[in-house]
C-alpha cells in the first residue's frame, strides 16, 4: 500500500478544516443572532482526496510528494461557502481575512470580475499557522446552481452546437447576476 501523500498531516489538515468551519459557524451564529437571518445557505468543506492530489500532481507534471500537496498545489484543504445574497459573501470573505493566524495568500473576485464564461464566485487562498493552505470559494445560490449546472455540462463528451450552449451559458449566468443584484436591491431596502 502506497503511503499517504500528505504524510503525516493528514489529522493536522483536518483540525485546520474545522477551525475554519467552526469560525464560519460562529459569524453565522453573531449575525443570525443580531440580524435575525443566517448569512450562509450551506458551508461544506473537505480534504482533497489522495487520488485527486496525486492526478493534480501528475497533470502539473510535479513529484507525487507530500511538499507537492501542501506547498505547491494549495487546495489540499477546501472550503465553499454558499450565501444567500452578495454583500453576505463579503460578509464572510472579511470575517475569514480577519482570524488570527490566518494570511491572505491569494484572492480573485469573479464576482466583480465575472470569467469570460459568465462563471462568477469569489475565491481566496488563506495560508492557516503559517503551515497549511485552505482554498475558500464563497459565492451565491445563484451562482452556485450555474456552477453546478455548468460542471454537469462540460462533462458531456460529444456537444454538439457547442458555440451556442456556450453563449446561452454566458446568458444565463448574466441573468442570475443580474437577479442576485435586484435580490440585493430588495434586501437593503427591507433593512432600512
């Protein structure tokens, strides 16, 4: 049997997970208690699993190592965070860069900053103790669907008329944008 990849930091990983996870429990908790309504719609988080870091290793074409899994591919440890609304997404990005012994190694706002695709979420790199990377994906329902939904798509081997699935692709995420901002509008008017 081969040895675990992430040698013997597979525990150490899973604490850090949890940390994380408890966190976002606890600023779920503040705000449901303050504002009346939880900001997260569901939060899960996971270790890559020993087959899927070592295919990652093999298609960058670096050793199948334990300082390849924790040190130059940095989502071994992730975490999706799914919102109901935008400004709760920032919410929980702020609160995340916020935690002791946490550092901001990387963020892309595909929010703000949509992929050519239409993809939109907002992703983060935190480095935990100066020891283990965590990657953070934070986005809406919406955009959580559209994801879905296109992952389920792009899987499919032969499409045919793929020209335009890509563009009714790019609309449809356009329009749950631009629904996730009325939804935003209507919520800020409610909280006045």
């Amino acid at each position: 049997m081969e040895d675990s990849i992430y040698g013997a930091h597979r525990s150490a990983m899973e604490d850090v997970m949890n940390i994380m996870l408890g966190s976002i429990d606890e600023l779920r908790a503040n705000i449901t208690e303050e504002f009346g309504n939880d900001p997260v719609e569901h939060c899960l988080g996971r270790i890559k699993s020993e087959e899927s870091m070592r295919e990652k290793c093999r298609r960058q074409e670096i050793p199948e190592t334990t300082e390849s899994a924790l040190e130059v591919i940095h989502d071994a440890i992730g975490i999706r965070v799914v919102c109901a609304f935008i400004s709760d997404v920032y919410s929980v990005r702020d609160h995340l860069m916020s935690m002791d012994k946490v550092e901001v190694v990387q963020e892309k706002d595909y929010i703000k900053h949509a992929k050519p695709n239409g993809y939109r979420s907002l992703h983060m790199i935190l480095k935990y103790d100066n020891k283990y990377y965590v990657e953070i994906q934070i986005r809406t329902i919406s955009m959580d669907t559209w994801a879905a939904l296109e992952h389920h798509l792009k899987y499919k081997k032969e499409i045919k008329n793929e020209q335009l699935i890509i563009q009714e692709l790019k609309r449809c995420a356009d329009e749950l944008a631009s629904t996730d901002i009325s939804m935003q509008t209507i919520r800020d008017l409610i909280m006045e």
